[in-house]
C-alpha cells in the first residue's frame, strides 16, 4: 500500500535548537518526495523536493531508500519556522499522497 | 507566479443542499485536484483531473463529484451535503510529468449544518 507517516503531530523546539521532522513512505516503485509547508493564513506551499537536492530556508532533507524515510532537517530553527509541515509522495506521476503533518512550533 | 483561485473562503451550507466549489487556475496546468485537509488525516485526494473532461477518482470520491469543461477550471460538487463533508477544500493544479509539485488554492472552508 501507498503511504506517508509522519509520526509526529507537534515538534516543539527553541530558538537555535536543531530540528527533524520525520517522515516515512511506503511505496514499491521510484518515489518522488517532497516537503509543503503551511505557515498561518496563508496557502499550502512546496518547501522542497528530494530531485532538486537544495536546501530551502535552511531546510534540506535526504531520501533514504533502506529506511524509507525523507526526514526534513535544519540546523538552527527560527521563530518564522513555525508552520504546518506535511510530506508528500508522487505515484504514478500525478497523484500525490499526504502525510498527517506535523505543527512546528518554534519558541523565543 | 501560478495563481490558483478558490471562489469563496467560506461557506455554509445545509444538509441536503448540492454544493459547488469552484477552482480556477491561469498557468495552462493540464491536471488540477481536489483534497480535503482535516486536522489528524492530513490531505486526502477526493478526485483528480489531467485534461479536459477527463476525472479520475482519488482515494475518498464517496459524496462527490467533479466537472472539468474548460482546462481552466475544475469544479468539485457535492451532491447532497452532509454534516461529515464539514471540511477544507483544498484545490492545487500541477503542469504534466512527474516531479512537478502541486499549486495551491486559499481553500475554501465548508461548514454543513
């Protein structure tokens, strides 16, 4: 079966601290992941995607075929950080599957 | 910057009453989609589109339907609202091929009374 985990609902850091959020796909194909992000009042938006290999706002993640897992990393969190993070996979090269999201939460 | 428009932000709706959500974008995307986002499940696929007149159920069609008559606009209809379709609607569009991301509408938040 086709599925994204993200097992955490909220991941709450300091200002400066590091922070990973984790995913998790099921999948028997080729995936294509990626990260969208959701800060207050304003629309769902692509962070970033495992293909483009980048790094966004200080944010990168790295797609481990042997774990399956896409978990989303950045050094030092800001307080802008704070948002809805949701993991998505590509099947079939249209249909994209979400995860739960988790809600970041970055404190002063 | 692609541009998807969801025509309200919020509606209320009555049980029974058929519903329409109406998704426009203007970058010439070929496929447009349809999700619903609720706290816990995330995003669920209701249904999709990749050309005109062509529709494709997603992983919870139960209740809905879709219109696709123009490339431009795709329209999610629910034929009878119930009070479990209380929900936000989330349209996206995306170009034709693989690892191209979804653009999102504001997404319009439906209550059903």
């Amino acid at each position: 079966a086709q599925r994204v985990t993200q097992p955490e609902k909220l991941l709450s850091v300091f200002k400066g601290a590091p922070v990973e959020l984790k995913c998790n796909y099921s999948y028997s194909g080729s995936p294509e992941l990626f990260w969208y992000v959701q800060y207050s009042r304003q629309r769902l938006q692509l962070l970033l995607r495992h293909i483009s290999r980048e790094s966004i706002k200080g944010f990168t993640a790295d797609l481990n075929k042997g774990e399956t897992s896409f978990h989303l990393k950045k050094p030092f969190a800001q307080e802008e950080d704070s948002a809805m993070y949701y993991c998505a996979l590509m099947t079939g090269g249209f249909k994209t599957i979400f995860g739960a999201g988790t809600r970041l939460f970055v404190k002063a | 910057d692609v541009k998807v428009t969801q025509s309200s932000r919020y509606l209320v709706k009555r049980t029974g009453e058929k519903v329409f959500l109406e998704c426009v974008q203007d970058m010439d995307h070929e496929n447009m989609f349809w999700y619903r986002q609720d706290p816990g499940l995330g995003l669920r696929l209701i249904y999709f589109s990749y050309d005109v007149k062509m529709k494709e159920k997603g992983d919870i069609p139960e209740g809905y339907s879709v219109s696709r008559e123009k490339k431009e606009r795709f329209s999610l209809i629910l034929e009878s609202a119930s009070t479990n379709q209380t929900s936000m609607y989330l349209c996206a569009s995306s170009i034709q091929g693989t690892d191209s991301p979804l653009h999102f509408g504001n997404g319009t938040r439906l209550t059903v009374t």
